[in-house]
C-alpha cells in the first residue's frame, strides 16, 4: 500500500498532516467531503510531496 515516488520510484513517507486553523478541508458541490483533511506523503529520497485522502476517510464521501 505504500506510496510510490513519481518522480524517483522510491517508496514515500506516510502519514505528514498539514497544520493550520482548519483550513485545510477540500470542498466539492455534490461531495460530502465533511472532515476530509488531506495527508501528505514525502519523498525522503528527492523531496518530492504527493497529497492525498485516507482509503478510510473516502467512505466518507459515499454518505
Ligand atoms: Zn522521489
């Protein structure tokens, strides 16, 4: 399940949250996307960051 590098092909770090005054919520008409807070994924071999939503957290979207 690992996240892959497009860049590079090495395996990325999971996991970074962002921080911030709740402001980091992604919002779409027709979507429930209530507290569907991105996670970012780190490349520690070139630096690429790749941005995406918890597997889990999609079912959210389904409601
Ligand atoms: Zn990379």
């Amino acid at each position: 399940m690992a996240r892959k590098c497009p860049q590079c092909g090495e395996l990325m770090e999971e996991g970074f949250k962002f921080t911030g005054a709740g402001g980091n919520v992604i919002r779409k008409k027709g979507f429930n996307m209530k507290s569907l807070y991105p996670e970012a994924a780190v490349c520690m071999h070139c630096g690429e960051i790749s941005i995406y939503v918890d597997a889990e957290k999609l079912d959210k979207l389904k409601d």
